[in-house]
C-alpha cells in the first residue's frame, strides 16, 4: 500500500525488486489513479418544495452522489445519482418534493471517475452543508372598509408600511404562522392585493383548491374574513356581504402585477 498521496490525482507507478544483489529491472509504467475525497457544494438556490445545488467541479468527475436528510424529523437519508434523474447538467443538482420551511443537510461524493466506479469507502462523502427551504407564499386580496385610498396610494411609503402592520397583525392574532404581509397593489378606493409569508410545512403553496382565511385560530377552512380597521369580522361561508376576504393563488401574482405596471403607465 503506498501512502500519502493526494486524492483524485493520476500517478505513474513503476516496480523495482530489490534483493542482495542489488535492484532488478524496472517494470512497465502503469497508471493509476487515486479517488476523489468528498465534493462541496458552491451555493443553494431554495423554493418552498425543491432546492438546486451548484457542486464542486472535481476534474475527470463523471458522476455524483447527493445524500439528503431532514435534519427536522431525522429520517433517513435519500443518496441521489447525478447525473441520472435530477439533474440539468453534470454540476448542478435539483432535488425536488422537500418540505416548505424544512431544514436539510446535504454531502455530496465522486462516484465516478472517467469510467471507474468508486464506493463510499474509496470515495467519501463531503463536509455537510445546511440548506432550509423556502417558506410558503400566499397571495390574497381584501377590501379595506375604512380605507378611502388615493390615486398615488401605490407610491405612498407610509400608507404601505402602515397597512402590512396592521393585516400582521390581524392574521398573528388567529395563527404565528402568518409571518409576514406584503403589500403588492393597492386597487380602487379600498381594494389591496398582497403576499403572506406562512411558516407551514403541510401546505402546498400552489394548488387550485387552496384556500387561505382566517376562522377559529386556523388558516385554512371555507369561510371568508372581513376587515374594518383594526377589527376582524368572521362571516360564514357563502355570505352576500360585499366587503370580504378572497383569497387568490399564484398564478394571479403576474396578473395582479401585469395590472399594476399598466396602470402605473398611464396605459
């Protein structure tokens, strides 16, 4: 066994015999090639239910392994080949189906090189690294019933940072889920479309049948909420009442904003 050699490097190798007499004759020179030791990861991009990671470019690398665990609930680690399944090119690896708001830890190895195949033994893992995927974005409208906005209520700073206060507000005191109110557009006199930030790990951030009010200390159910200034009143659903809350998917983000850009525009 020869020691002491730096990983992932091609070496020439040649024998003598050495006995009383002296040394033999050299063998032939022979190539070889010692394994890589564990892949880093360069960054992370996250959404709420996948996460992309950029490797290391390790040279001759043809081929990665990715453990992933969740480190939340400590199940057991998922190894991914790369590139097989979930990959856009050799160096970028998407895991998909995560959880939103979830913590993960991640180690990559080579486990291949040109055409040779290394184990876990001959080629280790990394150094773990930490990803948390996003948390959950909502998009909803409300009609504001004690609010009377101007034409220039869009560019009006105060009036935004006043307004994502109070729905904050509003929607912690029914679940500290809700952590955070986004304004994206104020439309009409009373109208306001905005984004909430949900540190939830079981709903889906998009699906068409997904709905996001406010009832007895829980998020989710099919009644709508009324908003009149600093008081919420809970209506069951359907209700005729014109002033109610709506909630809307993302799909109508790019709408909405489509919309604000125009009017902004003078179109």
């Amino acid at each position: 066994m020869i020691t002491g050699l730096r990983s992932n490097i091609r070496y020439n190798v040649v024998v003598t015999a050495i006995g009383a007499d002296g040394a033999g004759t050299p063998s032939m020179s022979v190539a070889a090639r010692t394994a890589p030791n564990g892949v880093g990861v360069l960054t992370f991009i996250t959404t709420p239910t996948s996460f992309t990671m950029y490797l290391e470019q390790v040279p001759g690398v043809t081929g990665f392994e990715v453990e992933v665990n969740n480190t939340m609930d400590d199940t057991n680690s998922t190894v991914y080949s790369v590139p097989d399944s979930i990959v856009n090119s050799l160096y970028i690896s998407v895991v998909l189906n995560r959880l939103p708001n979830t913590n993960y830890s991640v180690r990559v190895r080579a486990s291949q090189v040109a055409s040779s195949d290394y184990s876990e033994s001959q080629s280790p893992y990394g150094v773990a690294q930490f990803v948390t995927t996003d948390m959950i974005s909502v998009f909803a409208s409300i009609n504001l019933t004690m609010q009377t906005f101007a034409a220039d209520a869009n560019t009006d700073a105060t009036l935004r940072a006043t307004i994502e206060s109070e729905l904050l507000n509003a929607y912690q005191t029914q679940s500290e889920r809700v952590v955070n109110v986004t304004v994206i557009a104020f439309v009409g006199t009373s109208q306001c479309h905005h984004e909430l930030i949900v540190s939830d790990q079981s709903v889906p951030p998009s699906t068409a049948d997904f709905d996001l009010t406010l009832v007895n200390s829980s998020l989710y159910s099919d009644s709508f909420v009324r908003y009149h200034g600093k008081y919420l009143l809970w209506v069951p659903f359907p209700d005729g009442d014109t002033y109610c809350f709506c909630p809307y998917f993302f799909f109508f983000f790019s709408f909405f904003l489509f919309l604000f850009f125009l009017s902004n525009a003078g179109l």
